[in-house]
C-alpha cells in the first residue's frame, strides 16, 4: 500500500467540508432594490429583456417556426410547458406574455426542474420593463 | 451502510430501463483516477527507462487527455487511449492490469482487447526505440506524421495501434438529451466537430466549430443568432520541456474544475458556461506541467457581458481585457489547485469582477485497492460590478463524489451551491445529484441523473431527472 500524504488529505477534507457547511452561512437580508436601487437600469430597454429571455426562455419554448416539418430538426418540438403555451421567440410573444413571464420567474417557477432560476438583477429587469410599460419596437 | 445502500438503490432506480449515459470529456474525476494505474493512459510500462523530468509526458493536467491544454474538446492520443483502454466496460486498447477483475458481471474476466498472458502489449521503451513502431499503426481516423523530430512528442506504440502524433485528426462530440420534468423534452445538446492540423513538430493549429441544440433540433442553430461558431480555434506551439505550451487565439480561459455540465454554477456563475459563446475570449495562454505542478497563465480581450460576441470573428472584442491564473499540485492520489481570474470592463459592458477559487481531488483508489471512489470539490468567491457601479460578492461552491463500480459504470453524487449576491435576500439555490454513467463501448456513453434544486421560495423547488447520450471520438 502506498504512503498516504496526511497534509493533502486534510486539506481536502476541510475543502469538501467547506463547500458543504458554506451554503449554510447566512446571506444578505435584503432586496436588490433595497440593496442597490441603481444595480438595473430605471428603465430598461427590449433588448436588454430579449437578451435574458433568448437565453433562459427561449431554448424550451419554442414555436412552430418556418421549418415546422423537421426539415433539420432531429427531435420533436416537444415542450415542458402547457401545451396551450405561446413560444416566446418574438417581439410580440414577449410582449403579449410579460405578465405571465413575470409571475413565473418571480416565485421561481420557471425555468423548471433544476435548471438554475433567474438571478434578482435579471428579475428586476425585467420587472421594470414592465412597470415601465414594456417598451419595444412591437409596442 | 444503510444510508451507502439507500444511494445505491435509489440511483439504479433512477437508471433503470434506460442506460442513461455519459460524459467522455477526460472530466476532473477521470484526471484524478489516472494516477492509480500508468496503463490507463498508456500500454503497460514494462521495461520503461524513466526519463529525466523535462522530457517526461506523464501527468494529470488536462492537456495530457485533451489537445486544448485548458480541457475539454478534442482528445490526444493519450485521451483515446484511456477512452478505450479504461473507460468502457469493453476494452478495445488493452484494459489496465489492475482493472482485469474489475468488469460488469456477466461480461467475464476478457474483453476485446486485453490478453491475460504474460503477452501484455508494451510499447517503446525510450525515445530512440520509437521509430520502430511505425509499423504498429492501424488507425483510421488519423492520418500522417509531422515533419522533423521532437523528443517531446507521444511515442508511436505507447498507445497500442493508435497513430501517437499525426499531422491531422478530427474529432467530435454529439450528445442527445432527453429531460423529464413537467412534461418530457427531448432535445439534442451538443455538437462538435475538432481539427488539428500539425504538419510540424511544436506548431498545432486546432478548431473547434461547436452548434447548440434546442428543442426545436439543430434548425435553430442554423438562424442568425444561433448559429455554430468557434467555440476554440487558436495556434499553438508545444511539445516543449516540461511540457510546455503557449496558445493565442479564441478559448475558455482555464480556471478551476471544468466540468461538462455547463448549468453548473462553479462554471455558468462566472462567464464560463461552456454551452456559450459569451463564455469566449480572445487573447493568448501559457502553461507548464512538469510532473507534477501545473501553472496556466492568460491574457484575455472580451466582449461585452450583455452582446454575444460574432461567432466566427475572433477578434469581435471590446474594450475591456481579463487575466487568469489557475495552478496547483497534481499527484497520483489527490491534487490540489488555486484559480484566479479578474475582468476589466466598462459599466455598459459588463463591469469589472475578480474571482478566487480553491479545489481539489481526492483519489482513494490510488492508496487502497478495493475503494474505487473519487472526491472532488471548489469553493469559488468573487466580487462584481451592479450596474450601479457599486460592488457586490458572490459565493458558489460544488462537491461530487464518484463510484466506480465496474469498469464503465460509473455511480456519482454531487451538489452545488450558489448565492450569486451576498447582500441580497433569498436568491440563493442549492442542487442535488444522483445518477451515473454507463460507457458500454468507446465512444458511446450514458448519463442518467435526478437532479434536485432547493431555492429559497418553497413553489420554485424543483426535480428533474435529465438522460444523455453522448457521442465522442
């Protein structure tokens, strides 16, 4: 059997201990308004909210886009939402949906399962985009 | 024991019926299990004269397995070697000796490959021997030799019939996904074609041209804002002493534990997603590995944090610039590394951030046989720029542990933690890992796993369970 290293192997104990005792440490008690009310813009514009949807809406919900016959397509067009959803791909899927993007980001609903949540800066963003009227160039 | 046997039996639950499958990428776990055995990397090293420390090529680093020193992507000659040697239940290059009993049961003592004689292949046993193997090649998937001589370069017939060094390889990397959550999504992930051409000794051009899937299938990776890109495409030159290298052009900077699962915070938190274009800099990277430290050092341009980057222009930068620094100690039976990486940018582009990372591997297999399981964990704290201008922390750390049960199947359990604002309440997440991998034969390999996010609001915790099938070569 080969010598074991006592250093490496504390050190790695107290590293795995502290990536599990970590978390438990208590975070910050406030909200990013509170916090920072400049960490977002006051008013945001679309494409900073498109930005966020494209990448953490988009992927899954999907429509029936030009190449609806699977041309390239090498999977079904299925979806984890309600199959009464809209996809959000455009200006006016984003727009006409925003409350209910809104509501569904904010108690973490979505993105499902275990795909990471929205971080507050990103909800914030898009929150105020939305009190701010939604401005784009579809509405 | 209860609670080992309550694991197990909930992971073959979560496995069974569909083979879930896998991940080739020389991940962190299969770097920290090499070390246990030298014929997982290459033919057993009967009669092998020990070389003086700068020529040596042995190591842990991921630029052993993989042609990117920083990881990931298209694989060496040592990579294929492991790829088909050690990591599938059939072995089509020699299995390790210490891996001949350990195979699924049912499948027997033998494989493709291995031959339980005193007949054990071994290949050149210094530098000036391997010419001699030349005619030891029977590879079809890479062709020619480079011009000239280098001492640092792999030995012909080291690696069984495998070409060692040739002149031009491609690569690839496909997965399938099916996810299983609210309703059931398939969809493919990933693919990506690798070249390396490298007509001389020392200089090795290498692309990677990458596309993302979505559930709509590749087409949407085809439009104007998915498009393939280069996910990796720079000039190198190395097979250097001590293995030694410096590449400029387009990559991920190397930092901390790369892991192929690109949600995972220790990655996605800090502009590393490997899945994103974004996650790209363009700038150069120096490194050196010799048995057993390990320093890589880089000088990075970026684009904006909010606007991808072109994907084919490597130079579509802005005016910010980023520095990385990841090094450490890779033994045989553990290892231990520090990163660092810190961007300067302007407000509208992103701002500036510093991160600091620790990890380490633990690789008990290498001190006692009988206990094939590894540990690895990084704790990862940065600071970052609010659009405000005002600072703020964050924190995100990652543990898994690994079981090799037989020879291709593989068991792991793992979590990550992130808090991505210190000061802010309840924006924290913590997700669970149960699966595994099944690698039946190179190239293919499964990977099943629940997954299990625990958020601060009760209605946003969420289970999934997510299979894949990876495609590598």
């Amino acid at each position: 059997m080969r010598k074991q290293p006592v250093l490496p192997l504390l050190l790695l104990a107290l590293g795995a201990m502290l990536a599990a005792l970590l978390p438990a440490c208590e975070s910050g008690d406030l909200t990013l308004e509170e916090a920072d009310p400049d960490a977002v813009p006051l008013h945001p514009t679309y494409e900073q909210v498109y930005a966020i949807v494209n990448r953490e809406c988009t992927p899954c919900h999907t429509g029936e886009g030009e190449d609806d016959e699977g041309e390239y397509a090498l999977a079904p067009k299925s979806r984890v939402v309600a199959e009464d959803d809209a996809p959000l791909e455009t200006c006016t899927d984003i727009v006409a949906q925003r409350l209910d993007i809104l509501e569904q980001i904010d108690d973490d609903t979505m993105p499902p399962g275990a795909w990471p949540r929205l971080t507050s800066e990103q909800k914030l963003l898009i929150r105020r985009w939305i009190d701010d009227g939604a401005p784009a160039p579809c509405n | 024991m209860q609670l080992t046997r309550t694991f197990v039996a909930l992971t073959l639950a979560a496995l069974s019926g569909l083979f879930a499958a896998a991940t080739a990428f020389a991940l962190p776990q299969y770097a920290g299990r090499e070390g246990r055995a030298c014929d997982n990397c290459h033919v057993s090293p009967n009669h092998w004269e020990n070389p003086k420390t700068a020529d040596r090529k042995c190591s842990l680093s991921c630029q052993t397995c993989h042609v990117d020193p920083a990881g990931g992507g298209m694989r060496t000659v040592t990579g294929r070697f492991y790829g088909r040697a050690t990591l599938p239940m059939i072995a089509t290059s020699p299995r390790p000796t210490a891996d001949w009993d350990r195979n699924f049961p049912g499948l027997g003592r033998r494989d493709r490959a291995t031959s339980y004689n005193d007949k054990i292949p071994h290949g050149p046993s210094a530098f000036e021997a391997a010419r001699a193997y030349n005619d030891s090649i029977r590879d079809a998937w890479a062709w020619g030799t480079p011009a000239g001589e280098s001492r640092h370069a792999p030995f012909q017939g080291r690696y069984g019939d495998l070409r060692a060094d040739p002149v031009l390889r491609f690569g690839f990397d496909a997965r399938f996904a099916t996810l299983i959550s609210e309703g059931t999504l398939m969809f493919p992930m990933q693919f990506d074609v690798g070249t390396a051409f490298h007509p001389v000794h020392h200089m090795t051009l290498y692309a990677n041209v990458g596309a993302r899937g979505r559930v709509s299938g590749y087409s949407d990776a085809i439009d104007d804002s998915h498009t393939p890109y280069f996910r990796e495409v720079f000039l190198m030159t190395h097979e250097w002493p001590y293995q030694a290298y410096v590449k400029a052009g387009r990559f991920v900077p190397s930092y901390g534990l790369r892991l192929d699962d690109h949600t995972n915070r220790i990655r996605r938190d800090f502009e590393l997603d490997g899945a994103l274009v974004d996650a790209r800099v363009t700038g150069v990277e120096a490194g050196f590995a010799p048995n057993y430290p390990f320093v890589n050092a880089s000088y990075f341009k970026s684009s904006s944090k909010y606007e991808e980057p072109d994907p084919w222009d490597i130079f579509d930068v802005d005016e910010s610039w980023g520095m990385a620094l990841n090094a450490g100690y890779r033994e045989l039976g553990w290892s231990a590394g520090a990163s660092a990486i810190t961007r300067r940018r302007p407000l509208d582009e992103g701002g500036d951030s510093d991160t600091y990372g620790v990890y380490g591997v633990l690789n008990p297999w290498y001190y006692r046989r009988g206990l094939p399981i590894t540990l690895q964990c990084e704790v990862d704290y940065g600071s970052f720029q609010r659009a405000s201008g005002n600072d703020a922390n964050r924190l995100v750390t990652y543990a898994e542990l690994d079981w090799l049960l037989w020879n291709g199947f593989n068991l792991l359990a793992a979590f990550d933690f992130s808090d991505p604002d210190r000061e802010v309440a309840n924006d924290h997440s913590t997700r669970y890992q149960f699966g595994g991998q099944v690698t039946p034969y190179p190239g293919f390999t499964f990977d099943g796993r629940v997954r299990a996010l625990d958020v601060a609001t009760p209605e946003g915790d969420g289970v999934d369970l997510i299979l894949q099938l990876h495609v590598w070569f």
